[in-house]
C-alpha cells in the first residue's frame, strides 16, 4: 500500500506545475517508476495518478506509513524527499531492481537491502571484494557506498561514480526503504 505515496507526489508536482514547464516531463518518470514495463508507462501513468487522487484516505495511512519508516531510519530521514529519491533512483534503475523477486540484472535485486548483509541477494554473482567486506547495508554503509563505492570497498563490480550530493543520497535511500517495506 505504500506504493502509492510515489504517485501521489508525483502527481501532486504535475497539478503543482500546471501541466505547463519542463518540470512535468522531469516530474513523470517517478511517477511510474514502479512500473517494471517500459511499454506500459503511459497508461500505468494515468492509471496510478487517478488512483492516487481517488483514493485520499489510504494516502493519508501511506504518508504515515511513510513517515514512520522515515523517522526510523533516524537523522535527516524524516526529511527525505520521496519524489527526488524516485528520481535519482532512475540512475540506479539502468543495474537495479526494486521489486520484490525483480531478477539480478547487471546488478542484485536490491528489494530488502536495508538491515541485509552485504553480498548476500541469493543468486547473484558478486566479487570477492563485496563478499569479503563482512558490510551489512544500513544508512551508513548505504549513504558512503553511494557516495563512493570505489572508496567503501575497492576493486568491487559496482561501476558507478557516485551521488554527490548528501540531499541526493539521503532521498535515494529513504526512497529504497519506503518502497521495500513490507
Ligand atoms: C552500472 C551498474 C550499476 C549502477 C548504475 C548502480 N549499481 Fe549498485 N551494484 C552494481 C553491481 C554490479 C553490484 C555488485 C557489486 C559487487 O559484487 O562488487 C552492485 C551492488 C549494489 C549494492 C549492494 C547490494 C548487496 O546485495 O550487497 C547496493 C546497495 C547498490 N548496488 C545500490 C545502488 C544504488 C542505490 C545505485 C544508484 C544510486 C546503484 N547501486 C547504481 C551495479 C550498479
């Protein structure tokens, strides 16, 4: 049920803008981002924006729910922004699944992966160098693995060059464990 927090705000950035500036196209993308389908994008657009208007008051329970898997998460979390988070995402999305049972790509289904050891998705080959690292992904790790994974844990596969900034980073990971709760 938390799904529908992503669309709503999504959806919330579309009224917010008129349907008019550069900002929908930007705006749009994390509206569907749940959707695993690129074919379906348009309709699952549409479809999850109207649900999410029509549906007010399961939005209300998704923002507490939300809220607290925010709060928990200490600091800064409370403060993420879930929209800009779906949105960074989308770098990770080109190696990433979210979903729960999403396949390995060119990385690990990462559905879970806070609280998770590291190197420990059940079928994905990882190098030596992560499975040696004795890590387990908190917001710590998490938050200096996406700044830098070269720094974290050298030689590992992971080719990314890193989110800069720490609004970036915080967003990315309250966004990783609002769409992965339970
Ligand atoms: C170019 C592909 C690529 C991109 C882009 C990428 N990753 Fe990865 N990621 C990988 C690979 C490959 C691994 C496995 C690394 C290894 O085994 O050394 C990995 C591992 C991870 C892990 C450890 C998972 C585990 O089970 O231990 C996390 C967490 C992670 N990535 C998060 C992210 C996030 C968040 C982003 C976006 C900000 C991102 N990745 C972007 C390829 C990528």
């Amino acid at each position: 049920m938390l799904r529908s927090l992503v669309p709503l705000a999504g959806a919330l950035i579309i009224a917010a803008c008129g349907g008019e500036t550069g900002d929908t196209a930007d705006a749009a993308p994390a509206v569907h981002n749940e959707a695993a389908a690129p074919a379906a994008e348009p309709s699952a657009t549409a479809s999850s924006a109207a649900t999410a208007m029509a549906s007010s008051d399961d939005d209300d329970d998704d923002d507490d729910d939300a809220g607290a898997i925010l709060a928990a998460l200490g600091g800064d979390y409370a403060n993420a922004d879930l929209t800009n988070g779906a949105r960074q995402f989308r770098r990770c999305q080109s190696c990433h699944t979210l979903n729960e049972g999403g396949r390995h790509t060119v990385g690990p289904n990462l559905h879970g992966v806070i609280g998770r050891a590291a190197a420990s998705a059940e079928g994905f080959n990882y190098s030596p160098q992560l499975t040696e690292a004795g890590l387990t992904w908190d917001v710590e790790t998490l938050n200096a693995w996406i700044e830098n994974p070269r720094a974290l844990v050298p030689g590992n596969r992971m080719s990314f060059v890193g989110l800069r900034e720490a609004d970036d980073r915080r967003d990315v990971i309250g966004y990783l464990a609002v769409e992965t709760a339970e």
